[in-house]
C-alpha cells in the first residue's frame, strides 16, 4: 500500500505494517479508523512512533496498539520470552526467540494481553571478550535466568477490530519460527476461511487471481529457491470458490491436464507435482 491507494485499505481483512520509521497523520487516521470499523492490523518496532511528539516520543496509533513507548531495550541481541501457553507450544523447544537487534520498551495499557515479554542477554554481548574470558557457553546468546517483563508481544482489541504490536520486527528474521510465529498471531486474530492456502517449499510463492467473467480462479506458483538450478518440489494448494458456486475441475495449465481435486472443508484442495520455477491451475467453477 502506499499514499496513491490507501483508501484501498477498507477493501481488505488485514494489513501489515512492519517497522515502519514514520507515518504521517494522515495515514494515522486512515490505520486508526481501519482498525475500529473491524480490519486487523500487525504493526512491529517503532510502526507510528513519532519522535517528535510535544510531551516526547509516542505512538500515534498508541490507543489502538495496546502500548505506550517508554525507550529502548537491549543492544545487538534481546529475546523475546513466551507468557502465552499456545505460544510456548509453537517456538518448543526453544523458550524464546532471539531477534538481532534492540526492542521497543512499552508499557501495555488496560485491556491489552500481553504474550511475550522481553528479556535481556545473559551478558550484554558488547561487555564479552572472547580473549580473556574465564567462561565459554555452548549456546549463543543465551537469555536472562530470570525473563524480564516488559511487555514484547500484544494483542489489543480496539473497536470492532484487533492490534498485534511486536517490540521489534521479528518477521524479518530468515529462522523458521519466525515464519510460523507470523502466521500464528495472524490466525489467531483472523479467523478463516481464507482466499486460499497453501502447503509446500519456503521459497514458494503463491497467487490467486479471480477471473469472474471466466467462472474460474487461477492459480499461480512460483519457486524462488536462491541457488541454481532450482530443486523442483511439490505442493497442496487449498482454493475457497466464491460464495454459493462448486468448483467442476482443476486444470494444470498450459497444457490442461485435469487434476484430482477434493473438498476439504471449505476449500477445493489439489496437489501440484514438483516443478522447477513455475506452476499454474486453474479452478473453474459454475
């Protein structure tokens, strides 16, 4: 989204705004009134901070994010510990999940639920030499004994919709928990059905397009592996057809080949045998 189509914004469920450094007050409105007409919104780091604020640093989205900026926390390395049982369930076996960089000190404001706090290194890695040291640690980075209780990760319901505010912008990390984390919070406050899902490879990308005039959805994956040439893999593609139609046949496109296709339950779900770059179906529906 940007300045030319926020007014776009209303069109959809949800949007992320991750570590944004500035917002104007326009756009402050435009989040602001998103979130209380029922929209989700994910903002992480400093996302509406302004620092030039008469009274000092706040967040102007501070009554929809649940949160109010105090500082800064930690250095080169903070943790971010779970409070929240279903969190600790999803980043086991690890109890926090490290973020390379400093977090945003909060305080959350009544009615926000806080599921992770931040905690501090146990050495401040600025202070540690490996030469004339008289310990050596096995993990790297290992957090406080005792997790610290700033809050770090807030969910706030504000109006008719919900705020999800990280400390820091978590989802950029490249480790796997980073990823199922993002999709957790998501879930949690967005209930599906959804346009689509999709399980298969990290580096696959998926898109849908809905060809109305056509009666059909298309189906657009696409494998951005780093290394060349590419490992073909595979996926499971899970499509919602519009409101009141059923789907009649998946078709692997460009050749047309029909494919096996199944109700699971509000989805039509087929699988794509692996392909190297680029894999395309189509949905058609009456």
């Amino acid at each position: 989204m940007t300045n030319a189509t926020l007014e776009q914004l209303k069109n959809y469920r949800a949007a992320i705004v991750p570590n944004v450094l500035e917002m104007t007050s326009e756009q402050v409105a435009v989040f602001q009134n998103f979130v209380e007409e029922g929209g989700v919104l994910y903002a992480s780091g400093p996302s509406s901070l302004n620092r030039f604020a008469k009274g000092g640093p706040r967040y102007e989205l501070e009554e929809v994010l649940g949160v109010r900026y105090k500082g800064k926390l930690g250095t080169r390395v903070t943790h971010l510990t779970a409070q929240d049982e279903g969190m600790k369930k999803l980043i086991w076996p690890q109890n926090e999940i490290i973020f390379q960089g400093s977090m945003i000190q909060a305080e959350a404001l009544p009615g926000a639920e806080v599921l992770a706090t931040v905690t501090l290194p146990w050495v401040a890695p600025e202070s540690a030499h490996s030469i004339g040291s008289h310990f050596a640690q096995i993990i790297s980075d290992p957090p406080a004994e005792t997790p610290g209780t700033d809050p770090g990760l807030v969910i706030h319901t504000y109006g008719k919709g919900k705020a999800v505010w990280l400390g820091a912008p978590v989802e950029s990390g490249s480790n796997e928990v980073n990823g199922l984390l993002l999709v957790w919070l998501l879930k949690k406050v967005l209930p599906g059905p959804y346009r689509f899902e999709v399980d298969t490879h990290p580096a696959v990308e998926m898109t849908l397009y809905h060809q109305s005039e056509n009666r059909r959805l298309l189906v657009g994956l696409l494998n951005m592996q780093r290394d060349l040439p590419p490992v073909p893999v595979g996926a499971v593609a899970r499509v919602l057809v519009p409101a009141g139609r059923r789907a009649t046949a998946v078709l692997r496109v460009p050749g047309r080949k029909a494919l096996p296709f199944e109700k699971a339950g509000p989805y039509v779900q087929f699988r794509i045998d692996p392909f190297p770059v680029i894999a395309m179906a189509l949905v058609e529906y009456q």
